[in-house]
C-alpha cells in the first residue's frame, strides 16, 4: 500500500478505481463499499484506492459542533489496508480545497490528480463548495473525464443503516456490543508507548501511555482492555481514557493503561488497546488517595470480568 498526503506527483499516478469518504471507524457499511472498489479494480486491472480528509471537513468549518472521532488516522488507514485497497490519498483539507467549485473538484481532483477511471460513492455523496456536487453531477462530467460513477446501497443491522454516527452514539454510552456489531470487530485504538509522569509509577499502578490525536475522541472513561503487540498473547488490563482532571488541568486527552502483573519498560512500541467492557466515567476524586482507590477498585473489577471469561 501507498499512503499520500495530498494528490500524488505526475510520476506517482496510476489509473485507478476510487471511493471517496470520511470512512472514520471503517465500518461494516464502508467495508462493503471498498471491497467493490477491490472487486472492480482487479477486474479493469486498475488500482483499488481511496481518498479520505484530514481533518474531517465539519472540523474544520465547524470545530465545536464537528463529530467525535471513532479512529486515528493510522488505524482508519489498517483498515483500509485489510480490505485490499493499495493506494491511499489523505488530503488535507484547509482553505483553498474548500473553495475548490464542484468541477474543479471533478476535473483537477479526481480525473488529473487521481487518475480515476472508475468511481464508487454512496446515494449521499456531495462535494466542492457549498457542497454544490451531487452524484448526478458526476455522471455527467464522468464520460468527458475519463471515468463511469457506480453507487453503493447502505449496509443495514437491523432496519438501521449501519454508519459512524451510530458508533458513535453506542461508543458514547459504553455499549460496547453494538459498537462491535456495527464496526464488525471490537472496537480498539492503536498507538506508541509514550513516556509519560510516572504518576501512575508511584501510586503502584504503573500504565502505558498513548495520546489520544483528537480534541473529541468517541469513547472516554474507565474500561476492561485487552492489549495486543506487546506479547504472543493480548495482555489483560483497565485503562483511563479521558482528561485527568484529578491531576492534570491541561485538557489534553490521553489514554493510559495498566496492565496485570507486568512492569516492563515498552516505550515506542506499537500497540492495540482492545476495549472489552465499560466500567465507569471518569470521575474527579479530592485527593491523590481517593483516585489510588478508586484504581484499585477498577483493576479488581476489570480482573474479575477476565477471570469470568476464562472459567
């Protein structure tokens, strides 16, 4: 796979079969929509490829009222990876592709930049400013630019329409069981151990430390994880994700996790942190003793879901 940030040079492009969306979590409707990107490219020999946005585009018109994020962006583009796409292309999205018009978004983006020559979308899908495009307006530049349109039908878990905004919803609640049934796999995040205050250290419940990139992350307080990248086997734990707010008044997020029985140093490793089940919010407690017993109630918690699952 080939990851760009941005559209990639003369020399780079290769014609290609291409979908374009915010994909955030990769979800079972978007799976379906790029293994027919994959379908359709091997049969025009073309390369399966997607072009997603950095940051999401309600973020940037609209930061307060822009979605939580389900997945980092290294995460969004595994899963890009696992379905079979081959080329990724992350543009960033500022000022001057904003006011980029609907044609020139056809023309300059996707037939010169990508080199698309086939096009999936869904029955939504709208672009350039003002989000003027629509699917019918592609249909019609299509033939003079090179390439033909296909729309994909949503994908649904029971009557619903499977998408990021139900994730996001059952994320916010803890209700970890549809966020899984709606991703297709249990909901995780990935990211380098970081060095962080030791605090944790010194209380006797030593974590592992990953930053959280965005502002509003979908999921947030106290939960049973499971970690996978460190060892042959995932390594039972409780994690915080969240502000510290008994500690730290910086409001930045962070995703901290202590792990059972296991005090080595892994700083810079790359790791997944499985959520398994929701045990509480995070709280803000009056004293650095209240919050360490507040820790050692988590970790028996989290220790007996584990010792359930394995009797």
């Amino acid at each position: 796979m080939r990851v760009f940030h941005g559209l990639p040079r003369p020399a780079d492009r290769r014609a290609c079969a291409l979908s374009i969306g915010n994909f955030d979590g990769v979800h079972r409707g978007h799976r379906a929509l790029l293994q027919r990107v994959v379908e359709v490219a091997q049969q025009r020999d073309l390369a399966p490829a997607v072009m997603t946005f950095e940051p999401h585009p309600r973020e940037y018109f609209a930061p307060e009222q822009a979605p939580a994020r389900i997945a980092n962006l290294r995460d969004k583009i595994e899963g890009f990876r696992r379905v079979g796409i081959d080329r990724v292309f992350v543009q960033h999205f500022n000022r001057d592709f904003a006011s980029l018009s609907a044609e020139q978004f056809i023309r300059r983006v996707l037939a010169e930049g990508c080199h698309a020559r086939w096009l999936l979308v869904g029955d939504d899908f709208r672009f350039g400013a003002r989000r003027a495009g629509d699917v019918a307006m592609l249909r019609q530049f299509g033939s003079s630019c090179g390439f033909t349109v296909e729309q994909i039908a949503p994908v649904l878990l029971g009557d619903e329409r499977v998408s990021s905004s139900r994730i996001r919803a059952a994320l916010s609640v803890g209700n970890l069981v549809l966020a899984s049934e709606l991703l297709g796999h249990p909901y995780a995040i990935s990211g380098r151990v970081l060095h962080g205050s030791k605090l944790g250290r010194q209380l006797g419940f030593p974590t592992l430390n990953l930053r959280v990139a965005h502002r509003r992350p979908a999921l947030h307080g106290i939960y049973a994880v499971r970690v996978h990248g460190i060892g042959p086997s995932p390594l039972p734990g409780v994690a915080s994700v969240g502000l510290r707010p008994t500690v730290d008044d910086s409001g930045r997020w962070l995703l901290e996790v202590h792990l059972f029985d296991f005090s080595d140093e892994v700083y810079g490793r790359l790791i997944q942190v499985q959520f398994v089940q929701k045990l509480r919010d995070e709280e803000r407690f009056d004293s650095i003793q209240e919050l360490t017993a507040a820790i050692q109630r988590d970790a028996d918690r989290a220790r007996a879901i584990f010792d359930r699952a394995i009797a």
